[in-house]
C-alpha cells in the first residue's frame, strides 16, 4: 500500500519516517525551504540490537533549493528515516510502499 507523509521538518530532530508494518520501502524524498538557507541532513536509523545510524546526506541550500531522492531505502520493522534542517518552513514529501 502506498502512503504519502508530508509536512514541516522539526527543527529538534524529531521528524521521523518509521517503519510499522514488516517492511517498507522509501521511493521518493522531497524537501524544500522557499524563504531561508537551510542545512538539510537525511539519516537512517536501523534497530535491531541497539540503534545504529547511517547517515545517508548532508546538503547546504540556498533559499528555494529543492532535494528530490528517488534512491529506494528498504527499512525493517522499527528502522526510520530521520529529517534534520536548520530553518523553519522546511517542508517534505515522502512517499512509502509498506509490505
């Protein structure tokens, strides 16, 4: 099933894409600040023993930048995805396939 999470990222880090069903599949990543320079970065978090990150990219943007990542990122249950940005109004589009 498809589903689509989009919104503002936080700026404390708490924007996060888990994985609840079994599986999922990340397909597509938009992010954009229109008003302001932002520093934009994308981790991965996978569970399992303990919590281990990857980061996966670390961008500085000009206002109106936009970062559109059509890499697949396959995530187990609890794994997520993590949005960090240093502005306000950072919005994103995320688009899943969960299994």
């Amino acid at each position: 099933m498809n589903v689509v999470y989009q919104g503002k990222v936080a700026l404390d880090g708490s924007t996060k894409i888990v994985c609840t069903a079994s599986s999922m599949v990340v397909s597509l990543i938009v992010i954009n600040n229109i008003d302001s320079n932002y520093t934009l970065t994308v981790s991965r978090f996978e569970t399992g023993p303990g919590i281990h990150e990857i980061p996966i990219y670390k961008f500085d943007l000009d206002a109106g930048d936009s970062v559109r990542d059509t890499t697949i990122y396959t995530l187990s249950q609890g794994d997520y995805i993590r949005l960090d940005s240093t502005q306000p109004d950072t919005t994103y589009y995320i688009s899943v396939d969960t299994q």
